[in-house]
C-alpha cells in the first residue's frame, strides 16, 4: 500500500468518526428489545371488564366474566368454550392501536364497517360502556379496521381480535348445525 492510500484511508475514517461524533451519537437510543409506545384501543383495563357483547348480522353473543371464567350468557346454552371467550375478551382488552387511518365518513364501506361489521360493546366493573366497530382486513391481512362507535376516525388493530371473533360466531354456527341422515351422502 502507498502513503497516499493510507492516507486516504485515514481522511475517510476520520470524517466517518466526526459523521458520529456530531451526527449519530446525539439520537436517543432505543432500549434493546423496547417497542414504540402504541396506544390502546380500549381504555378499559382486564380487570374491569364485566361483560362483552357482540353483535354481526342481527346475532348477538353476550360474555360475562365470572370469578373463575368467562361464560356465555346469551344466547343460553351456547357451546363456546370459555378458553376462546376468554382469549378474545383478552386480545380486545390488549388490542393496541398500529396506525390510525383517517376518517371514515361517508366511505365506511371501503374499510368493512358496514353491515357486515361486528359491534363490540364492553361494559366495566363501573357500569361504563365503550363500543367499537371491527371491520374488514387490511389489503395486507395483516390487521383489521376498528372505529369507536360514535367517532369516524378508523384505525388499524391486530387481526387476532377478528381471529377470536370468527371462532365465536363459527360455534354458534355449529350449534345450529342438523344431524345428517343416516346413509345419506356427504357433501
């Protein structure tokens, strides 16, 4: 090597060290493992949540939590286990916030927050209310669209929610479900 690529090589070096003296080294780090603060959805806490109601195309299903397990009021005798009850009740009460959309007025329909949408009310230990709105999937799939009821701001939550929801609604569904006939082909 020659004295003038040494030379050059110390230059570089130097003006990248003054690069993260002036530049780098004034950013606040992250803490290894830290995630970016998210708001939450709900502004419930677990433990003051008393009862869910969801309600998809004119059916209801209404959960209480009880001092052991969640369980389904209505409809009466529903064959939804209390594991799932409680992991959604969970994964709503946990639901962060990932990005906020904009408004959905007049364009609710674009976002599934029509008809089809299901409504979440959760009421408190207090007797307190708060609703949303869960809509359809983003493009991604990756989340879906939520709005609390009575704003038209439309957000993005963790598609889990909609996960724990489907199962819900699919048990009910079995519930409904007639036996077959005997000999009768499947299909």
């Amino acid at each position: 090597m020659r004295w003038r690529q040494v030379i050059g090589v110390w230059i570089v070096l130097a003006a990248l060290a003054a690069e993260y003296w002036f530049v780098e080294r004034r950013h606040e780090p992250v803490a290894d493992g830290a995630a970016p603060h998210r708001p939450r959805l709900l502004s419930v806490r677990a433990g003051e949540v008393r009862e869910v109601r969801l309600t998809r195309k004119g059916r209801t299903v209404v959960l209480r939590r009880g001092a052991a397990a969640w369980s389904v009021v209505e409809p009466v005798g529903a064959p939804i286990p209390p594991d799932l009850l409680g992991a959604f009740a969970n994964a709503l009460i946990d639901a962060d916030e990932i990005a906020r959309i904009g408004s959905a007025s007049g364009g609710a329909d674009a976002y599934g927050l029509d008809e089809g949408a299901t409504t979440v009310e959760v009421t408190g230990e207090r007797g307190e209310r708060v609703a949303i709105v869960i809509g359809g999937t983003n493009p991604t799939g990756t989340a879906v669209y939520a709005r609390r009821d009575g704003t038209a701001e439309v957000v993005l939550i963790g598609r889990n929610v909609r996960y724990y929801e489907d199962l819900i609604f699919q048990s009910l569904a079995a519930e409904r479900t007639p036996a077959a006939e005997e000999g009768a082909p499947v299909g």
